[in-house]
C-alpha cells in the first residue's frame, strides 16, 4: 500500500485543505505515513504570503529530495499557484498542482492512466514536473471539507472547518487574492453537516476558518452574514466550543460582539487584523478603516468580554514608514489591550502595488521594529496572564500527557499545562497555580459542565 505525507505551511485555511486532501487520499486507499522520509508521495501544501514563506517551502523541497530521493513531491498551495514555473524547475518535484486544481490531487496522485494524469508509477524523477495551474478566478467552488476517520480522532484536536475561501479586498501589500479567488462561501447546510459530522467523530471544538471569514454568506444566492452562521451552528448542532478564526476589523458588528459574549459556546478569543496603527500607512496599504474605527471595535470586544484573548496581526516596514509613524504604530498598539500579536516583517510580493512603492524601509530596520512589536507583545501577554493565577479557567486538553502534565489550551487562548495526566480532547476546569515560559501551569479541578452532561472519567 503506497504511503503518503502532507506537510501544510501557513493559515489555518491551507491546514483545513491540507486536512481534506489527506482524507481524500486515504479513501483512495493510501496509507497515512508519520513522516516524509518514509513516504511514497509527499503532498507539500504550501504559503506564499512572504518570501520567508516561499522559501520555506524551496527548502522543505530540496530536504524531502535528499532524504527520501525515491519519493515523488507533489507542491500545492498558494506558492503552487503563484510561480509554478519557479517550482516545477526544483530537483525532485514530480507535480506542481496550484489552489485551482487542488480537488484533483488525489486523482492525480493516484491515476493509472496517462491519458488522464502522470501517475505516481510511471514518472521518472528526471523528467519535468508536471504542472496543472488555471485561473483560480474561474472557480467557485471550496475544497471538499475532511469528514474525520477514526485514525485522525486519536491524532488531532480541534479541527479546522473552513467555510470560507478568497477575498474581494485588494489591500495593496497582499498576494492572496490573486493565489485563492473571488469570496465564496460554502452553503449553510453543509456548514451544518459537516459540523455534526465532527461532533459525531467525538471533537469539543472546532475552529471556524477561511481567507476572509466575516464575509461568509455575502455571496450565497440568498445572502447571509456571519453571524447567521454561528447561530444556526449553536441551534442545530451539538458542538461544545466553536473558536473563531480571525475576522477582518469591519465584520466585528455589535451583533457579533454579543453572541460571542453571550455564548459560553463560543470561546472567549477575537483575533482582529490589525496591519497598522498609523493612518498614513493604513490609507498606503488600501485597508478600508481607519486606526479610531479599529480602536472602537477593540474597545467594545473588551468591554463585552474583558478576559477574552485579544490579538492583531501586525506589519513593520511597510514602503514609507518612517521612525514617526513606527512609533504612532508601536504608541497605537501599546495602548489597546491586546493580549497577543503577530508581527510580521514587510516582504515585497511580486504583483502587488505595494511592491512597486518609493520609499521602501531597509529590512535590518524593518526587523528591528518587528522586534520591538515583539517584545510588546511579550509584556502585555505576560499581564494578561498573571492576572488569572489562583483563578479558574476552562482548557482543553490537546493530547494525553506524560506523569507530569497534560497540555491543553484555554477557552481564551493560553496554552496550560495542567498536571497529571488526561485524556486528549476534554474541556476541563482548571485552576491556575503559576505563570511560566509562554503559558500557565493548572491544576484540574473538574470537567466542564458546558461541554457535556458528564463528567471526564477523572472525576466521574
């Protein structure tokens, strides 16, 4: 039986898709292998939203080739779809199959017949790669989303259901658009089948995931909007714990702040992109708010839920940000209460009108700033932290522990060890007891009584 590997680099949209191929591969009678070295064909899914990320991906290639040089690489993903020419010319990679025909992976992979498909038996590693890439604008549909096998229940916790692909904004710093497509949405009902089918597979908690996921519903033939979406998965679905992904500044309506707040089903987390607290550089990126309509939307999720997890994606070095609007940024961000960031260094994408802007910032002080956001965030998480010692939090565990600890991850997104050992996948009432690394130490106290009507075999 051939065996297969997938490797997902970036969001949790490209996990979600690398999720489903893996099913789909399965069904057609591959076997999951637990690394690449021992794999037949292995499928890298990849990134292109930096030059970091697309050389992630070169070099997880050229190490695959190496260490199992008998294996055929098929490349996927965002980068696939944005320079396959540049990937199909890398030792080693038998397939580049970009997001417009990512469906067809498994049949390509596996066909016996060349009319059809080079098949996994009869390409030789030194011919060219065979290359499948089209307009990812002529596609309308999603990926197939995964239904979980028993074997990925004991793996994994907290699935991605990814409900939304692409994107109608043209933020001028952003490839993804032109990599994933138009916005498009996957029908209500099927949001709710393959939910159920998650809460059959036994899972407490599912994270809602897409490109552009507050546009959900907008494009549906009758159109709805995301907070439809969540109330009929609260009404017709019985999953415990649904986390939202991140949701675009815009699409935090006051409707949406109040089921989140009101819903002890939904977990206590908004992640809000943020890019840029200086409006210079916010109008220069094309982003459709201004830094006082974001701080407002930051300043009711907090006033809704004050111990939720708040956290942005940050840009430094964007063409034209000079040491005074860094600092109105850095000055923007201190003083919102975000508990968590993710900073990234500016990186020129190819095709975007970013890339072709005066004024583009050194990358050594570009870093240095991405530092200095670092470790801001750093502090703040910290607070947030320490402010739950000797309190009392719903976690997850997210796989069985050793004798010592059990990891697991808190409503409001802290990673906890909890000491002792727990099953996997069971929300859990714990008490803090200290702070320590990037996380908290717990102790369990009991199963939560939101996630079902017993307890955890600990305390039963």
């Amino acid at each position: 039986m051939p065996v297969f590997f997938v490797q997902n680099f970036g969001c949790r949209a490209t996990q979600a898709d690398g999720a489903s191929i893996e099913q789909q591969l399965l069904e057609k009678g591959l076997h999951r292998g637990v690394s690449a070295n021992e794999a037949d064909l292995v499928v890298l899914n990849t990134c292109t939203v930096t030059a970091a990320a697309d050389q992630d991906a070169r070099a997880a290639i050229r190490r695959v080739h190496r260490t199992n040089p008998e294996a055929k690489i098929l490349v996927t993903g965002c980068y696939a779809q944005r320079a396959p020419e540049e990937i199909a010319a890398l030792p080693g990679v038998t397939w580049v199959v970009g997001n417009s025909h990512k469906q067809q992976i498994p049949q390509i992979a596996t066909s016996s017949s060349p009319a059809d498909f080079v098949s996994l038996e009869s390409v030789a590693l030194s011919g060219p790669a065979f290359t499948l890439v089209g307009d990812i604008f002529a596609h309308t549909e999603l990926i197939a989303a995964p239904v979980f096998d028993a074997e990925g229940i004991a793996e994994k916790t907290r699935p991605n259901l990814k409900v939304q692909d692409g994107c109608n904004n043209r933020c001028s710093f952003c490839i993804i658009p032109s990599v994933r497509g138009q916005s498009r949405s996957m029908k209500l009902d099927r949001v709710l089948e393959e939910a159920s089918a998650l809460v059959a597979a036994g899972y407490r908690e599912i994270v809602l995931s897409g490109i552009n996921l507050g546009r959900w519903g907008r494009d549906l033939d009758a159109p709805l909007r995301f907070e439809q979406l969540l109330r009929a998965l609260l009404e017709h679905t019985g999953i415990a714990k649904i986390r939202i992904s991140s949701v675009e500044p815009m699409d935090w309506s006051d409707e949406l702040i109040e089921l989140a707040a009101g819903s002890s089903r939904i977990a206590k987390h908004a992640h809000v992109p943020l890019q840029s607290g200086s409006d210079r550089i916010l109008r220069a990126m094309h982003r459709r708010y201004r830094p006082w309509h974001y701080a407002e939307k930051i300043r009711k999720i907090y006033e809704a839920m004050p111990n939720a997890a708040i956290g942005a994606d940050v840009m430094t070095g964007f063409p034209g940000e000079t040491d005074e609007l860094f600092e109105e940024n850095r000055d923007f961000i201190e003083r919102l209460p975000f508990t968590y960031l993710h900073v990234f260094t500016y990186s020129s994408r190819p095709g975007t009108h970013s890339a072709a802007l005066p004024d583009q910032v050194p990358v050594e002080i570009a870093r240095e700033r991405t530092r200095i956001l670092r470790d801001l965030a750093a502090e703040k998480n910290l607070r947030f932290r320490q402010r739950f010692v000797n309190r009392t939090l719903e976690a997850i565990s997210l796989q069985t522990g050793d004798a010592d600890f059990t990891e697991a991850l808190s409503d409001n997104y802290l990673k906890v060890r909890i000491a002792g050992r727990h099953p996997a996948n069971e929300w859990m009432k714990v008490r803090v007891t200290e702070t320590e690394n990037d996380g908290l130490a717990a102790e369990a106290v009991a199963c939560s009584h939101a996630t079902s009507d017993t307890l955890c075999e600990n305390f039963a």
